[in-house]
C-alpha cells in the first residue's frame, strides 16, 4: 500500500503573494525534503503572475471561496480539500508572516495522532476579546468553561493528523456565527483542541518575538534562541505590519532588523495584561 503524502497548507491574496514565493516557499524548500509533501496555496486574490510563480516552484494553487473572512474560510477550503484529497499528517500555517529555517520532519513523525502546537509563552487575555462577541450565548458558556485559564494557543501553526484537522474545520463553521469577522477562528482552535488530544511542542515551532518569554538574537538576517539553537518557524505576528516587531521580514541575509521601539513596546503591553489577568482571575 503506498504511503500517503503529508501536506503543508496556507492561504495567500496579491498583497503578501511574492512574499510567499520569494521567502516563504523559498525557506521551505530550502530547508526541507519535500518528496512526500504537497505544499498547497489557497488563491484569495493572487494575481496571475504570482499564480504561475507559485506553480513554477512546485505548489499547488487552487481557487478559494469567495465569501467569509479569510481567516475563517481558508480552515473551511482546507477541510473540503482534504475530504477530497486523503493526505496523513497536515501542517496548516500563515504565509505573509512566516519563514522557515529549519527541518519540520520532527514534528511531522512524533505523536502523529495528536494536534501539535506552540503555546505562547505569555497569557495575554486573548480569549475575553473574541468569546464574548462572536458567539451565541451557550456556545459562549461551554467554550469559557474549556479554555478559561488556559495557554493561548496560536493558530498560526497546527500540526495535526489530516482526519483530526478536518473535525477541528468543521466544527469551526457550525460554531462560528459571523464567519465574515476576524479573530473567532483562534477561539475554535483552543477550544477544539483542549478537548481532543494536544501536545505542546517546542517554541522553535512557531516562534512569535513579542510573546515569547525567552528573548532571540539575529546574525546575518538568522533568528536564534539565546541559546544558540536555530529557530525553525519565525512567526513575525501582529494582524497589521506597523504592530510586527520586525521590519523588512524575509529570508536571507539581508533581511529583517528589529523594530525595537515596537518589540519593545508589545512585550510590555503583554506583561502588564498577564500581570493583570494573574491578580484578576
């Protein structure tokens, strides 16, 4: 019986489409085996020559949905691909945002019938601003009743067995009232994934600056742990690019330097929300 492939699934629109070519698929490629991987890329908007760049190196693009928010349709264009397109372990990540440095074959092959994520490192109050708004009124109840005091988990970067990955999709559009709104998404994923089975794998997986309680450095456009160790996923978050607390993000040498002010900044805001959140349980 041959072996199914694992597939690595993203979303793009024009905006951050040669990125995603020139630094996101690069880095991957780069840095991983891809013989048993499909590297699929959602169409939300790219233009006709990004689509054929994207096809050039070796993705698979395929044609979005229209409606809903993309945060939210590109889970939903991600489960009915693949319900059509058995796969066996799935990574599903942002695109606009992220790099890759590293070999992901650790996490493809350990704990294969678990959702693999990061948690942050800080517990901002993430949850208290989506919950309460997006959400019918007992479905707001069992969702805090899981979650509450819980790590953030972000779902820029999940690891999951394909079947399992397809559940937490599904359940994010019964659930999910507004599926035209921003941030609802994150709260399914916490919510799915507490009650099913996660492990918490290392930072290095999905590594955002501003949250992390360990600090990084930089060497030649590189991104380290204080530890020297190579970070494998560089997740510059921060909704919009003013918040991102790195500028020219990319993959090479000369790329990305640290908007300290911002850095900065963020890390504080985030420690005084935790501070808060500890005192005000």
């Amino acid at each position: 019986m041959k072996k199914m492939k694992n597939a690595i699934i993203t979303a793009s629109n024009a905006k951050v489409g040669d990125f995603v070519a020139d630094h996101w698929l690069r880095s991957l490629q780069d840095t991983n085996n891809l013989q048993n991987i499909d590297v699929i890329v959602f169409d939300y908007g790219l233009t006709p020559e990004q689509v054929k760049k994207l096809q050039m190196m070796g993705a698979i693009v395929l044609p979005g949905t229209k409606q809903y928010h993309i945060v939210n349709k590109r889970f939903f264009d991600a489960a009915a691909y693949l319900k059509k397109n058995p796969h066996d372990q799935v990574l599903f990540v942002d695109s606009g945002d992220v790099i890759f440095q590293g070999d992901l074959t650790p996490v493809f092959t350990t704990h294969t019938d678990s959702f693999r994520v990061a948690p942050l490192g800080k517990r901002i109050l993430f949850y208290k601003w989506f919950v309460f708004n997006h959400f019918e009124r007992e479905v707001k109840r069992e969702i805090w009743r899981v979650i509450r005091n819980k790590p953030v988990i972000n779902a820029g970067v999940i690891f999951a067995p394909a079947k399992k990955f397809i559940e937490l999709c599904d359940e994010m559009f019964r659930l999910i009232r507004d599926k035209e709104e921003f941030g609802p998404d994150q709260i399914i994923v916490n919510y799915h994934l507490y009650r099913d089975s996660v492990k918490f794998i290392d930072s290095k997986y999905n590594f955002m600056m501003s949250t992390s309680y360990a600090g990084f450095c930089l060497r030649k456009g590189v991104f380290y742990k204080l530890s020297g160790e190579k970070i494998v996923i560089v997740h510059n978050a921060g909704q919009m690019d003013i918040f991102r607390p790195i500028k020219n993000f990319g993959y090479g040498e000369s790329y990305n330097q640290i908007k300290h002010i911002m850095y900065f900044l963020k890390r504080a805001m985030y420690f005084i929300l935790e501070t808060y959140k500890k005192y005000n349980k």
